[in-house]
DNA sequence: CAGTGGTCTAGACCACCAA
DNA sequence: TGGTGGTCTAGACCACTGC
C-alpha cells in the first residue's frame, strides 16, 4: 500500500478514474460512500471527509450512543479500510464541531449535554460579579409554568420546518438564580420527535434539558442559532420576571439543530440582565 | 533524522534530557525557544506549540504585515529545523484564530481587517430581513460625533490595563444603515499606541476602522469580549439614534485585544434592534 | 502493562494558482 | 511549468489512563 491514492477509488469525481494497482480496494466490503446519489457533481471532496460523513451517520443512527467511546481511530482505520491518519483528521474536525471529546488514553467520546463540566453549553448569560468558579452561581431553580400540545403557528412552523397546524409541545419555564427569578422562555418543539413530553417530566429531571432529551428522546441538539434584541416585557412577563413592563430585557430566540441541520426546537428566553449579562468571544 | 524526536532537545522539561543520537541537532543555529525563562515548569509543549508562539512573535513583531505572505511551509520548516507537518499544524492553529489565511496555490497570508470579504468581522448585527447578499444593506455611512483626548476613569483604566488618569482617546460615532442612525458607539483607545488619531482622520478613512488601525496605528485586533444587555438610552443617545428615551436598546460592551491579549480598546456600542439584530451561532 | 490518543517525521501525489 | 497548500500514508515514539 504506497504511494497509492484512495481518493481516486471512492469518488465519483470529475477525474476519470486510474487503474487500480491494487484491485482489492475498490472491492473493499462498506466502503464510504458520499450522499450526492445523482445529480450535483461536488467539485471535490478528501477521504478525511467521506470518512467524516460515514462516522456522523453512525453517530445519528444511534450507532454510539451520547457518553459512550466510540471504536480507536485504528479500529475505525481498519472498518473504512483507510490510514489512521485519515480517520484522525476526520475525528479532528467532528471534535472542533462539538460533536465528539476526545481523551487522552481513554479513548473518542460521544458529546453529551449531561457532561459535568460545562453544564448549560448553550448558555451565555452569566452573572455580572462572577463569584463562582466554574459556571454561574449553583444549578438554576427551575419551575415549568406550563406545559402543552397546540397547533403550530405559521412562524412556529417555519422554524421548525413544520406545516402550519401541525402538533406541536408548548412549554413555558422560568429559571431563578439564587432565588432571583432571571430568565423566563417559551419554547416549542415538533410533537412527533416529543411524543409523551408532559410539564411533570421536564419538572422531574434534574440536569439541563437538552441533556433530557438525548436520554429520553433521542434527540440531540449539535448546534444553535440565536437573534438577540432588546425589547419590553408584557404585563405576564414582566409579573413572573418579578419586573416592571417598563424594564428593558434581552430577548434571545433560538432554533437548535439536530444532525442534518434539522431544526427541533425554537426557543424565545427573555433575560434579565440588570444583574446578569450575556457574553459572547468574537475571534 | 530517522526516529528522533525534537522535542527533548527543545525544552526544558520535567523529563531528564536523553542522549542524543545526532548532537547537531541540539547545536542547531537559532533553535525554538520559549517564553518561560525561568520559573514555571510547564508540564508539557509539543514542538508545534513552540513554533506556533515563534510564529506569533514575528507577527507581533511585525516581521510580516497584515495582507503580506508569510514564508511557504518548507521554508519555515526549513528555518525552525522542523518538519514541514510539523510547521502545517503550528499554522493551522492559527489560522483556526483567524491570525491567519490559507490560500491554496498561492500561500498563507497574514488576516487583516481589510479583507473584501467579511467587511466587519467583530459586528453580529444584521438586518432582520437581509436581502442583501453579503453583510447587510451596503458599507455603513458613519458620523464621527467626537474624538478627544481624556484622562482615563478608573472603569476605562481596568479595562485597558491602565491606571487610572492615564492618557486616552475617547470617541463617539453614529453608524446609518440605509440613512436610519442604527449603532452609536462609544470607544476609548490608549492614547500611547494611537498617538495622532483624530475625528478628521477617522472620518476620512473609508473601510472598517480596525483595519485604519492596522495600516495607520500598526495595531491589530485579534479578538475581542462582548457583554450585552438590554438598557434604555439616556436623552442625548436616544435624539442621536432618533428614539424616544423608552425605547429599550442593545448595549454592546466590547474589549478588543492585540497579540498576548492585551487590550487595546473598549467599546460601548448601542443597536437599535427594532430593524436588526444581534446574531449568535451556538456549535 | 497494554491500549488509547498525541506528536513528529518523511515521502508521495493531488489541486490550485500565477507566470 | 514550478511553487504553494492539501491529502494520504506509514511508522516511530511519547503521554496518559486504567487494569
């Protein structure tokens, strides 16, 4: 096996392809194969990357479940008939996207939402006089106010890319830090996915949400956007916030994406941020 | 070169120094050499870190300007007697920080504020309805109100790492989206680095002000803190953005560093998010 | 001690760009 | 066509973890 380019063997690329020194490889049982079935001609794309579609389909099929070790990079060299080299930059880049930890003589980790170290991953608010070592003041109080199946609105569904009316969970919660109530969302997520959701549940379990929903529901949420302004609270609002309708609050609304870019969940929190602010690293 | 690794000969470790099998190497003209004189015994570098912080100094030191190429991998490989992979991964690090830019073919340049491409790197604010297909709605037009020279408040100081009543230059701009006042900033710069900086000479220079800084100041932004809050504008803020004094408005708090992180500018930024917002991706 | 990820090297070939 | 970064491989050795 050198000097031999497997680059040419898996892809159906504009270059024809090579002669084959070694037949065995393009013969290889579960090769990786590239999601561009027909049409569209990708321009190009490296093994490392084929490699890296293959490992986040076993990841969303549930292959290897969130916390777990997934296999060594060599047994994986092995399964997808590549260098470890190759797996390594795969893995590398599902590391930098959040999505898998590595460890150090332990082995490659399945990102979880119910990690111990950084407990809320989507979070940024923080409180202004940062006392407390790692995140904020102690694990939020957190009281679900309600809890229910609706019909999705038109923007509902656009942002879960839902139709309008189909069944969606509602659910309204306000966190308190320190007793100080601090931060009051809405959220709606596609009924399907969600089957069985009710007030008590969320209630119940203790640790982040999103973490309750890797291990009840199977979904896992990789990523997020959010649209920040400033905006004033209602009469209800300002009442569970504990605030006046006249005091200004952060308004953050965010779409989190499963696998595939596949919204499941908007979000609208409304933050105080007389004591709190949110903090964001630009670079 | 077969088997040997650098890495002994280049630190001063907690690891007794091996016999070298080829001595030269450790005679080496104008070897890798750390920061950590003497105290501090750090547990471990990997070469590719050490080359990764003599690259940083020639940035720092100017040996390479913003937009110039930098030598091609061999060459600096050549230059640390290293390995070229191991130079690749001191450089791709940086150019994961954005210090840098790879450009296939052609070689890795030195990131600038000045790009085509991303017009304002630091700014998250986009208009809720982006037609456009870059940024936003075309360059800004901006008013530089004032800029004058102050005596920095103690808040200014710590945030810059002064003292207080140290010199600095403050100053007080309005940005214009498609004529509607959007963005009123406050900055508070050093005056030692921006020695000569003036209202005339910030009005004058068209294209993003931190790029001004690099080409006219040889100061470069790396990165940069932000904190947000929703707050209400006082009477001179809102007659400039052209709201009433009830309108709840984004403030911005930014501390931009240079190399080493140290900083170089604080930023007050008010956006009217009635038409825009702040955007944030979570991953 | 064995197994995992982490570092370093060396060499081959490919894609892209500019002259 | 030559030079640059990009990919891929192979093999050696190091650091860390847990049995």
């Amino acid at each position: 096996m050198i000097g031999h380019n497997f680059q040419q063997d898996r892809l159906s690329m504009a270059t024809a392809a090579r002669p084959l020194p070694q037949p065995d490889a393009a013969l290889a049982a579960g090769p990786p194969q590239t999601a561009w079935a027909a049409g569209q001609t990708p321009a190009f794309s490296p093994l490392y990357q084929q490699i890296k579609g293959l490992i986040l389909q076993s990841l969303q099929q549930g292959e290897w479940k969130p916390g777990e070790v997934i296999p060594s990079e060599f047994d994986l060299a092995a399964r997808y008939k590549v260098s470890q080299g190759t797996v390594r930059k795969a893995i590398d880049e599902l590391a930098a996207d959040n999505l898998l930890v590595r460890r150090q003589g332990r082995g490659t980790f399945v990102a979880t939402h119910a990690e111990q170290q950084v407990r809320y991953r989507f979070l940024r608010l923080q409180p202004d006089h940062g006392s407390g070592d790692s995140d904020g003041e102690g694990p939020a109080e957190r009281d679900v106010v309600e809890c229910r199946r609706q019909r999705a609105s038109a923007e509902v569904a656009r942002a879960l890319g839902l139709r309008a009316g189909d069944p969606v969970l509602q659910a309204r919660r306000l966190l308190r830090f320190a007793g100080v109530p601090t931060i009051l969302e809405d959220l709606w997520l596609p009924a399907g996915p969600f089957k069985g959701l009710t007030a008590e549940r969320l209630s119940r379990y203790h640790g982040p949400m999103y973490a309750m929903f890797e291990a009840e529901f199977n979904v896992r949420m990789v990523r997020a956007d959010e649209k920040l302004r400033a905006v004033l609270p209602d009469e209800t609002q300002a009442r569970l916030l504990g605030v006046t309708a006249a005091t200004p609050l952060l308004s953050v609304e965010r779409i989190a994406y499963t696998y595939n870019d596949a919204p499941m969940e908007l979000r609208r929190g409304l933050y105080r941020t007389d004591t709190h602010h949110y903090r964001n690293q630009l670079n």
